[in-house]
C-alpha cells in the first residue's frame, strides 16, 4: 500500500445495472448453520455407526450430493466420533466428546436447492440433546 490508499489487486466486485433483477445470476449462494449441542446420551456420543449413517441421511435430507463421507473413533476418558461428510455443495461435520455429552455440528451448502436447517434438524433429532444451540450465518457473495 502507498500512503492511504488500499490495493484492489486482485479484488473483483460486482454491481448489477440497474435494469436487472433482484436476483443476480452468477451470485454465490451459501448458507452456513452450525451449533452446538449439550447433554446427550454418552452411548450415542460414541457409536460411529450411528453417526455415520445420521451424517449421511442428513446429506439426503439437506438434498445434498453426497461425494466421501469418513468417520474417526477417538478413544480414552474424553473419546468421541468425528464424521465428514464431503458433498459437491460443500460439507457436514460432526465432532462427538462423550465424557463432556457434548457435540458439535457444521453444515455449509452451497447453492439454493440445499436446506442446510433441514440436516440440522435431522441431527437434532436422532442425537436428542436436552438443549442445543443454533447459528446461521450466510455466505453468499
């Protein structure tokens, strides 16, 4: 940078004329929900079945293309699962601490046919948690 100007190297934006419509072709759709979830049976917290297929079904209830999905068991006093599911619009993660009966989920879907609350809620509802925390944030362009 020289004296106060910023750099736009790089940068590109895009400002419709104003003959277009509200709805911008070429825009960036995405949608980021992700929360947080407390108290949940410690037995489910540590199958990585279980959470493989939720994972999984929360992809098709997102209708989100499935690409790869992976699990990992961590073992020991804290132990849990974490899934992965990778999908051509984006990802869904599930991240499990037994000792803490606790879990964490993350869905971003790009695009306007997915419904990330859709997987969201699928979760909640296999998983049970007695409280649970929600965020949404979007990440469109």
């Amino acid at each position: 940078m020289h004296g106060n100007r910023a750099s736009n190297k790089g940068i590109t934006s895009h400002k419709p004329s104003k003959r277009s419509s509200s709805k911008v072709t070429g825009r960036i759709v995405g949608t980021h929900v992700f929360g947080n979830l407390y108290d949940i049976d410690k037995k489910k917290l540590s199958d990585s079945a279980l959470l493989s297929k939720a994972v999984i079904k929360a992809v098709e209830m997102a209708n989100m293309r499935l690409i790869e999905h992976r699990a990992w068991s961590f073992g020991g006093a804290k132990g849990g699962v974490s899934v992965m599911a990778l999908v051509s619009e984006s990802h869904i993660t599930l991240h499990t601490w037994k000792e803490y009966k606790y879990a964490t989920v993350d869905i971003y879907t790009c695009g306007a046919h997915s419904d990330p609350d859709a997987a969201f809620n699928y979760l909640i509802s296999v998983l049970r948690p007695k409280k649970h925390k929600i965020f949404r944030v979007d990440r469109s362009s």
